[in-house]
C-alpha cells in the first residue's frame, strides 16, 4: 500500500454523495437522469465542495465508479471493469487494433478490435465515448461553478481562490486530455465549453476536427498559467495532480499527431512538438535508471513520471485499471512473475510485434541484450497465434507488476494493485523530440536527437551496445523504437496510423483484417465512428467517413 495520501484519494470517498450526468448522455437512447445535478455538494466560502469535485474528477482516470470494484458506475448501461471507466477501455482501443494485443475472450464484441472490424453500434466504443463527455462535463461542471464572480459572491478567501485558480487549471487539463481522446479516436464530437448548458435539452453543437483541435490547443496554452510548476520525483502534496510539465507532454502528443488529424503537412507542429518537449526536458525530468521501475508499484517515485494515473488497491479499487493491466497478460502459471493480484488470461502479443526486438545483422548485439525484452514472455513457446480462443498462444507482454523496485513481493499480497499508469513519461518526450525533428520541425537538433534516443538505448542495454548512428536515426527506426519503448502503454494505434501502418497492406500482422496471415482494410478505419445511439439523439452529429 502506498504511504501517500493526495485528493484524488483522499476525498474518493467523500464524493459519494455527488451526481453527475453527462450532457451526452442526456440525450442517449439509455440515459442518466436528465437534469445535471451536483445533489448533496452546495458551493460555500470552504474547500470541501471545491477538493470533492476535483477528486472525482481525477478518479474517473481510475474508475468506473466510486465505489469499490466500479459499482455505481458513473454512466449506466456499462460494465463497470470493462467498459465504464477510463483506463481499461483506453487500453483495449490503442491497443487490440495492433500488433502489441490480441484477446482470447469472447466478451461482447472484443475481437473484432484486432480484426479491425468494428461498427457504430459497438458498446465498447460507445461506453469509452461517454466516459470522455462524462469526464469533459464534470470539468467543465467545475468550471461554470468556479467563476472569479461567483467566489467573490460566496466570500470566498483570498487564500482559498489562489486553490481553486489552480483547481481549474487543472479542469482544464483535464478536460483537454478527454478531448484529445475525441479527437485521435474518432475525430469530431460534441463542442462542450464554459458556457455550454449542461443537462439542457438542446444538443450540444459538432465540433470538427479543426475546432476540437484548436480548443484543445487554446485551453493547454490558457491553462499553463496557473498550473503548478513541474515537479520531478516524489511530493505528496503534488503528485497525482496536473503540472505545466503534463500540459507541454500532452501539446507535445497534439503537435505531434496534428497533421494526422487535421490532413495538412504543416511543419510548423512538429517545431511546436520541439518546444514542448525542450520545456519538459529543461525542467529536469531524469530517465528512471532500470526500465522495469518505471512500471512497479513504488513507480511514483520515479523522477521520469510526468503524469500518471493513479492507484492505490486500499483507497481506490477497480477492475479496470491496473488490475486488468496485469492479470488481462498472466494466468496461473505466471501471474507470480508480476505479482499480480489475479490471473485471468487474455491479452498477448502478435509475432510480428516481438519480431521487433530481433537485431538487424551485424548489430553487434543479441534480441536478450535489450533489457526491454525481459518483459516479452516467452515461456509458452507458441509465438503464432493459430487458434484466438488460446491464451497460450502468442506472447505475453508482462510490463506492469505489483512487485517493488528492489524486486520483493508485498506480503500479504494486496487484492488490488497499487502500481500508476504513467500516462506520460520522459521516456516519450525524447522520442517525440527526436520523430519531430526528423519530421522537419524546428528548433531542434538531429545530434541532439541522437543523443536522446541513444540515453534511451544506453538504459535499455545494460551492456552499453546498444547505441546507434546518426544514419540509423530515421522515421522508420523511430517507430520500430517506440513499440519497444513504449509497448502497452496506450499510443500503438496512434503511433500505426501516423505512421500510414495500421490499415494499409504494407506492415500486417496475425489477424489483421481477419486473416491469420493478416491484410490491410479500409483507411476508414485508422479512426472510430460515432456511436449510433448519439448520432441518433444528437442531430447535430456528423458521422466520420465509412461508417
């Protein structure tokens, strides 16, 4: 159990008593209830109600719901584990349409991610689609209940306003991370802003790409202002909590992707990327010295976490955080190796993926010498998924453990994991500096590229033979650097569809398209559709091109 409190734990409990629906699913075919209330939460001159709020705002990245297990779950109609929260659905949507995961289970419709066969009515995505409107409302609940105004009106104190000032900065992070989800997954939605009426009856205006875009842009740069200044390591009054630090990663990830989203090839993102990732790395973030610490249940003092989600199994639990993270990739036989709480079997990796650790010729180093390769089980020697239904076959990636940095197993085990998702990292603010550099951007350097992709690779190989050379520094090693890197952890598909991989004929692996062999499908998939039920109760919805 962690020694740490912070308000995303602290007042999980207390929130209980608050309401919120989500101006989306006010107009769903199964709605909430109509009106948005914050019933049991009035608005005084203390900090109670403000701290509330803000708590079940971070908690929604940890739960479906604010009871243990993801009982009374913030949007009905949804499991809980598996479809209601944030995480877990993250997971399963960057992650099964790729190389990095394929799941044996026959939950609903799971498999026909990694098919690549979706449709509008998929109560996958459709759950994750109302979890980010539901987390864009209650930032932005906060935000129209928190008006310079409205605090002077209550009398609320100086020392109490320089608290909420930052709180909603925070809101805005917050709010903007949610709909960068929108716009990298399905690429337009419902426009919610201040002075949207939220629980009213009238549809909530599309947003195109561009405007989503553009807002986006417009509240990380607004919100940099009275964000907290970047902490490095471990401060429990801080951690947890949106920094400037997790605006510029989250501008980098933008810029880096905007003209993906945008269809344009302007270089002038990929300079902006560069910024952002210099503001980060001259803030004084440190690479975690052992590449498994990063992803171990005392990960929060790794001076590398920019900002992560955050779980602790005795305050917060879920089934579908870190919990699925660990027991989705182990069963009996191996769950022992990560600690994990659970064993259920499901999710592994493709051939393909693995294949991406193999050195090219004349490396001068062999596929164990990557550190990172320690986490690819190999144990049951079936690499090719021949049968989907067989969790044994293909590979296991064990990224997440329960274990310590010192490797010992807490005793007794916890029944729910207390390890954080680092939802941005330095790791991934080098490799971006470096991909945007090599994109075009300015403002950067190819040498000092070089040497962020080399500090990655020096801790990756422990030997020290693991460097490469200015001529090896290319787009394409790049991508093959990040699936090493930053495999599991949320960004393949938007790394493939960046990258012109994830639909086209050019790059397959097993079951890609249907196919044991795999094939390409249609470019209309490198996004999601809108889901029917709100297109459905929202006219002013425009579905995305295939669907």
């Amino acid at each position: 159990m962690k020694k740490y409190k912070i308000t995303t734990i602290l007042a999980v409990v207390a929130v209980a008593m608050i309401t919120f629906n989500s101006c989306v699913n006010d107009l769903n075919v199964s709605p909430l209830d109509k009106a948005y209330t914050t019933s049991g939460v009035t608005f005084t001159n203390t900090s109670t109600p403000y701290v509330e709020f803000m708590a079940k705002l971070y908690a929604g990245f940890a739960t479906g719901g604010i009871q243990g297990g993801d009982a009374n779950v913030d949007i009905t109609g949804y499991d809980g584990g598996s479809q209601a929260g944030y995480l877990r659905p993250l997971w399963n949507l960057q992650e099964l349409p790729t190389d990095e995961a394929m799941c044996c289970w026959n939950d609903q419709t799971i498999q026909n991610f990694h098919t690549l066969s979706w449709t509008a009515s998929d109560i996958f995505l459709e759950a994750f689609y109302e979890r980010l409107y539901y987390q864009i409302d209650v930032a932005t609940a906060f935000l129209q209940q928190t008006t310079p105004a409205q605090l002077t009106a209550r009398k609320v104190s100086t020392t109490l306003k320089d608290s909420i000032t930052t709180f909603r900065a925070e809101a805005r992070f917050v709010r903007a991370l949610a709909y960068f989800n929108v716009l990298d997954m399905y690429r337009n939605g419902p426009l919610v802003n201040d002075d949207s009426p939220l629980g009213s009856a009238t549809p909530p205006p599309y947003g195109t790409s561009q405007q989503i875009f553009s807002f986006i842009e417009s509240e990380l740069t607004a919100a940099q202002t009275d964000l907290i200044a970047p902490t490095v390591g471990f401060d429990a009054t801080k951690y947890g909590h949106a920094n400037k630090a997790a605006a510029w990663a989250l501008l980098s990830r933008l810029y880096l992707n905007a003209n993906t989203y945008l269809g344009t090839s302007d270089p002038k993102y990929y300079t902006s990327c560069i910024t952002n990732c210099t503001n980060i790395i001259n803030a004084g973030y440190q690479l975690e010295p052992n590449y498994q610490n990063i992803f171990v249940s005392d990960n929060n003092k790794s001076k590398e976490m920019i900002f992560p989600i955050v779980f602790d199994g005795s305050k917060l639990t879920s089934w579908g955080g870190m919990m699925f993270l660990m027991s989705s990739v182990t069963d009996s036989k191996i769950q022992a190796l990560v600690a994990s709480p659970g064993g259920w079997g499901g999710n592994r990796a493709t051939q393909e993926f693995v294949a991406r650790f193999t050195p090219p010729s004349g490396a001068g180093y062999t596929i164990t010498d990557d550190s990172r390769y320690n986490m690819v089980y190999t144990g049951f020697n079936h690499p090719s998924i021949d049968d989907n239904t067989q969790f044994e076959q293909g590979t296991p990636l064990l990224k997440y453990s329960e274990k310590n940095s010192a490797g010992v197993t807490p005793s007794p085990l916890p029944s729910f994991p207390d390890t954080d998702f680092p939802l941005f990292r330095l790791g991934e603010i080098y490799l971006n500096y470096a991909e945007a550099v090599l994109r075009g951007g300015t403002g950067g350097s190819t040498s000092q590229a070089l040497t962020y992709v080399n500090n990655l690779r020096d801790r990756a190989f422990t030997l020290g033979n693991g460097q490469i050379t200015a001529t090896q520094l290319t787009l394409p090693f790049i991508l093959e650097e990040r699936a090493r890197e930053m495999f599991s952890e949320t960004v393949r598909r938007t790394d493939l569809v960046r990258f012109g991989k994830l639909t086209d004929a050019t790059y397959v692996w097993q079951w890609k398209g249907g196919l044991k062999s795999g094939q390409g499908v249609a470019s209309f998939r490198n996004y999601y559709p809108l889901p029917n039920a709100d297109l459905n109760a929202n006219p002013n919805l425009k579905q995305n091109t295939g669907y």
